[in-house]
C-alpha cells in the first residue's frame, strides 16, 4: 500500500493534502505577491509603482488591491470563532488529513526496527550494569568494606 502512494504523481497527492490552516494560506499568499522590481529615477513613484504592482503565480504583473479601490474587510477575532464542535470536527479532520500523508511501515521494517531498538536497549543495560559494579569495587576498595 506504501509502495502504491509513493509512486502517484506529486500534483495530485499535493492538492488532495493541501494545508488548510491560517498560516499555510498565508503564506501562500505572500509567496504569490512577490513585488516586481521596476527602475526608476524617482524614488516616491518608484516606491507607490512597486507596491501596485504584484507578481502573481502565474508571473503575471496585477494591480493591489489597494489601487485598484477595494477595501479589504476588517476582521473581528470574537465574532467569527466557531463554535466548540466546528472547531473539534476542524482537528480531526487536519488529523486524518496528516496521518494520510504518513508512510507507514511494512511488517518486515516493524520487526527489523523493534529488534534494533530491543538490541540496542539491552547492550546500554549491560554498560550500565558494568560501570556501576565496577564504581561499587572501587568504592569498596578505596573506603574498604
């Protein structure tokens, strides 16, 4: 099953698994208004042209919004918070979500790893082990019991 999902095309298990959280938006918004450098001698027009002009993702220069006059709204934190269910039915389903994106291991890497990790366990007892009896003999010794 792990083998089926690493071979799909990278678009179409990237738009199927696209963040849906505040942050991811905007950062993809920031990544898509990259502003366009323009020379100029002025350096005040210069500046008013720079932030007009935005490159969009398909590398296309637009006008802000800004300039074109239309106001973004306001946002009121309080008033637009969902409720306690929406926001519970939100997380599992960011949860579902990433644990699709996860690989999980086949039988044969879970017995190999647990046998690597019971391996390694045993050898870090056996040191423990052997430092503290080998600290008791020479305390024994230097404070002679």
């Amino acid at each position: 099953m792990s083998e089926d999902r690493e071979q799909e095309p990278t678009e179409k298990r990237e738009s199927a698994a696209r963040p849906v959280t505040a942050a991811a938006r905007r950062e993809r918004r920031a990544s898509a208004r990259q502003v366009a450098p323009e020379s100029g001698s002025d350096q005040t027009e210069s500046a008013k042209a720079d932030s007009a002009k935005v490159v969009s993702s398909n590398g296309r220069t637009t006008q802000s919004k800004r300039e074109q006059g239309v106001e973004t709204a306001s946002r009121d934190r309080k008033a637009k918070r969902p409720n306690v269910f929406k926001r519970l039915v939100r997380f599992l389903r960011e949860v579902v979500a990433e644990l699709r994106k996860v690989i999980w291991p086949t039988r044969k890497m879970l017995v190999t790893y647990t046998i690597v990790v019971l391996v390694f366990v045993a050898v870090m007892v056996a040191l423990v082990f052997g430092l503290d009896y080998a600290f008791l003999q020479g305390v024994s010794f230097v404070f002679g019991k």
